[in-house]
C-alpha cells in the first residue's frame, strides 16, 4: 500500500512540476497535452478523499511555479518582507490549487458513477471549475490551461465559439484519453486485472483533434483571402519607466521628455498614437500646462492620443475618489472620450474588506492612492486621417475599446467591447511591477486569446514591455523586448462582424456548468431509488 501511495504522489508532483513549463517564458506548449496525464495515472483505483489531497498537491506545485512573479511583486515594489511574501505565494498557489483538488475528486466521482464512460465528462468539470476561477472573489483567471496553446494558431480558432475555455477543454480530454490509453497497455497500475481498450475515448478525442483542425484551418485560409477590410496605423510608446521612480514628482519632466523623445519619432503617420496605463505620473485634469504640452505633441503627430492618466472625482458628500482611466485626446485638446478601469486588481489598486475586515493592509503595488471601478466596457472613437486621405467622402468615425491592463485576462469584459461595435482593441498596462519574471509574458499571451475570440485586432503598450500587436486571428505581428524605450508601429485591420463569442459569450462553458449539474442530480436520484422490498410467505 505504502508504494502505492508513492506512486501517487510522485505522479502528481511530476504534473505539478511540468505544469508551469506549458506557459512562458518556457512556452513548451505542445507538453500541455500530456501534463496532466500523470496526474490522471495518479488516480487510478483511489478514493475520492485521496484524490482530493493529490490533486491539491499537484494543484500547488503547479501554480508555485506559475505564480513565483507575485514574490517579485511584493518585495521589491511593495516593499512586503520576503517571507511574508512567500507565505502570501503559498496561500495563494493553496487557494489555487483547491481547483485542480475538486477535478481530481469529480474525476473519480465519475469513474465510480457511470464506470467507464463517466470520464468523458471529465473535461466539463475542468471547465466549470475555469469559469469558476474567472468569477469567484472577484475572479482570477490567469494562466487557464487552455492558454498554453497560444501559439498554437491552427488548433485554437475554435475559441471564436468556446472561448478559451474550450482549448482548455480539449486539452483535458486528450490528457484524459492518454492516461486510459497507458493504463489500458500497462495493466500493472491495475494490479493485473484486465481492462477493455477505451476506444470510445479515444475515438472522441481524437475526432475534436480533427475537428479544431479542420474548422481552424478554414478560418485561417478565409483570413488569406479576405484582404479588402479597412485598416489603420497605430504607434505604441513604450518609456521604459523605473517603477521605484514612476510616481516621485522629481521624476515627472523626464518622463515627459522621453515620452515627446518617442512619441515623435512616429512622425506624422499614424492614425493613433498609444500611450501605456497611467503614463501620466499625475492627475492629467488637474495638470494644466502638461496638458499643453500633449496637445502640442497630438497636434505635431497629426494623431489622436491614448494615455493611462488617473482620474479624480467626488462623492456626492465631496470625499474625492480615484478611477484609473484611459483618456482619447483630440490634436486640438478636446478629450474624445475617456474609459474608466472596470475590474480593478484586488490589493495593487484596492483593499478588500478595507473598512472592516482588512483595514490593516496597504496595497501591495505603490501609487497613488485607492482606485474605484469605471461603470463598465465603453467604447471610444476617432476619424482616421488615413481614411479621410483615401475618400474624401468617407468620414465615418472608426470604434474601438480600450482594456486596462488586468483587465484583458477576462474573456467575457473585453467580449463586451466587442459586443457594443468595437472594430479594434487596444490595451494598456505598466507590467513594471512585475520585474524581469515570466509574468509579462503570460500576461502577453492571453491577449492572442482575446483577438481570436472577438478576430478583432490588438494593439498593445506596455510601460516597460511586453508592447505589440496581434491580428484578428492571434498572430503576433510584433513584440517588444523587456525594459527597453522602443515605439512600434504597424498597419492593422478594423472589422464589423462579430463571431459566435462575441455575440453569445460563454455559451460554451456554461453549457459544460449544466452538463456538472446534470450529472449531480442522475447521482442524487439514483441513490434516492426504492430498495426493492422480499415478502415473506406466511
């Protein structure tokens, strides 16, 4: 028995171990498709409490490594002392991993609840257990597993239907179908006993393999042969501001002189110019002659500007507030329009339960004070110069919307722009904070999600990188190097279909939330069944 265990838990902490390797920097994507096939051996003929643990500890290991940035993050910007930093990682990879401990426990629920067959619904409690993640104390969906396919253009086209949630699911079920493939050729993880070839699982996963494929490479070849759509030019500053200096006043006329350094060297021919997330170390409304300052800069790049600036305002009994905003500034200072941050990072902009539970904390990332939350997805617009050029009767304003930084991690608030006629994205970010982890590059990574989702273009601005562009398909058309002053700029298409996701959201995994359900209830009642009763003759 004593082996046994061991088996087990060395299978699980080799899963834990390899998950982090799926996502960057490593970026060995194709092991997300065998990762957790350990994991599944792991569980083969355990009890549902044990499996529970296992997972739990496969869970934390993974998410340890995936997660090692938020150390960077507290001690060297939020000034927390190292240990305390650790234990903050620890009890946040422990939260973390409860989700990969309830999948181990609903893998072996099924196995015992419909033997054989009940596994094939394995994948739909991984994804319930996402949507979850994406919702529950105020959600936290980074590194879901489905992103470790970023790369992967033509398997993952599938997400303009499930979201990336349906990567994820594909992953799963292929893991799953591999793990019943060794044990069927290995029977001694069975003790001996004789075990049919699941060939119904494999048949199945194979067939969705084929499927992705196919309907991904359908959409890949319509990208090459539509080349009509309209497009603009958009630039993006990356200032590469020290995140110790970013909000000392001392400081701020050398942010703004490298900030004009960069900015003109776009020239005159952009359609928009894209600064980073709170670019501006100061209340830009408030700030008068920097303000002249920007419209003489907008007016000499003949461009429109995007800027992250903090927004002051007032509650109705005069208490000022802040918001983190992105402003749209016109070349004759009028401000076009102005999103305000909806989802806020719980301890960088905010605290918690800070007027009763957690008053004793201050916020991990320094700044300037508490944010409160925009009312929601707004969308900004402009007249593209280059349009006008082209026709001078087409004066039509082109939409797009704007996600601030955290913000692009969920797939449903960026869908949302997408929903209200955006026809580009744009996202704006300071990942300073973040140090030279891997952190930056995972963060990067889920915006090639959020394109495919929506085939909208994204055009990103990064305070100290990773800045660039992605097409409407997750391509990335370029990519900036860490902590280096550098401006890009590229030609991107604007577009006014929308795709399943964008209309529907997440039908997908929701639908997989039912089938959870579902299956709970055929549990329930057939434990609820009558016993059938013996009469006793007299």
């Amino acid at each position: 028995m004593n082996g046994v265990r061991s088996r087990q838990i060395m299978f699980a902490c080799a899963s834990g171990l390899l998950l982090p390797l799926c996502f960057p920097k490593f970026d060995w994507g194709l092991l997300a498709w065998v990762v957790l096939v350990p994991l599944h051996l792991a569980l083969d003929q355990c009890s549902r409490k044990r499996a529970f643990w296992i997972g739990w500890l496969s869970g934390v290991i993974g998410f340890t490594g995936i997660m090692a940035w938020v150390v960077t993050a507290m001690t060297t910007y939020g000034k927390v002392p190292e240990p305390i930093s650790y234990a903050i990682l620890l009890l946040l990879t422990a939260y973390l991993g409860l989700y990969v401990a309830l999948y181990s426990l609903a893998f072996v629920w099924l196995r015992e609840l419909i033997p054989r067959y009940g596994i094939f619904f394995a994948p739909c409690f991984w994804v319930a257990l996402e949507l979850l993640r994406t919702y529950l104390l105020s959600g936290f969906p980074w590194c879901l597993l489905g992103y470790s396919q970023y790369r992967e253009l033509d398997l993952i086209q599938v997400a303009d239907h499930t979201g990336v949630y349906g990567v994820s699911f594909l992953v799963v079920l292929v893991n799953v179908a591999l793990a019943e493939l060794i044990l069927w050729i290995m029977p001694f993880f069975r003790g001996f006993h004789p075990v049919k070839l699941p060939w119904e699982l494999l048949t199945t996963a194979a067939a969705c393999m084929v499927l992705s494929w196919f309907y991904s490479s359908a959409v890949l070849s319509d990208r090459d042969v539509k080349q009509t759509q309209p497009s603009i030019t958009v630039g993006v500053v990356q200032p590469n501001i020290d995140q110790a200096v970013k909000w000392e006043q001392s400081f701020r006329d050398e942010t703004m002189r490298r900030l004009d350094r960069l900015t003109a060297q776009l020239g005159d021919g952009t359609d928009l110019i894209v600064w980073p997330e709170a670019a501006t170390p100061f209340i830009l409304e408030r700030e008068q002659e920097y303000q002249l300052q920007l419209i003489a800069w907008a007016e000499r790049a003949q461009a429109p500007l995007l800027l992250g600036s903090p927004a002051l305002r007032f509650y109705p009994d005069r208490r000022p507030y802040l918001l983190n905003s992105a402003y749209l500034l016109g070349m004759d200072g009028t401000i076009l329009g102005r999103y305000d941050k909806h989802h806020l990072v719980p301890f960088g902009e905010y605290i918690p339960l800070k007027s009763s539970l957690l008053f004793f904390l201050d916020k991990l990332v320094e700044g300037i004070g508490d944010f409160e939350p925009g009312p929601g997805p707004t969308t900004l617009s402009f007249n593209p110069k280059s349009w006008s050029r082209a026709s001078s009767t087409d004066t039509r304003p082109v939409k797009f919307g704007v996600a601030i930084c955290y913000e692009v991690i969920f797939p449903d608030l960026v869908r949302q722009f997408a929903a209200n006629g955006a026809e580009f994205l744009v996202t704006i970010t300071n990942d300073g904070w973040f140090g030279p982890s891997s952190a930056p590059a995972q963060h990067f990574a889920m915006v090639v999600f959020r394109s495919v989702e929506n085939h909208l273009a994204f055009a990103r601005a990064a305070n100290t990188g990773i800045s660039g562009f992605v097409d409407p398909f997750g391509q990335i058309v370029q990519a900036t190097p860490l902590f280096t002053e550098l401006v890009l700029h590229a030609t991107i298409p604007t577009k006014h279909t929308r795709t399943f996701y964008s209309y529907y959201g997440d039908v997908f995994a929701h639908a997989c939330v039912i089938i959870c359900g579902l299956l709970f209830l055929f549990a329930y009642f057939r434990t609820k069944e009558p016993a059938l009763t013996t009469i006793t003759p007299a």
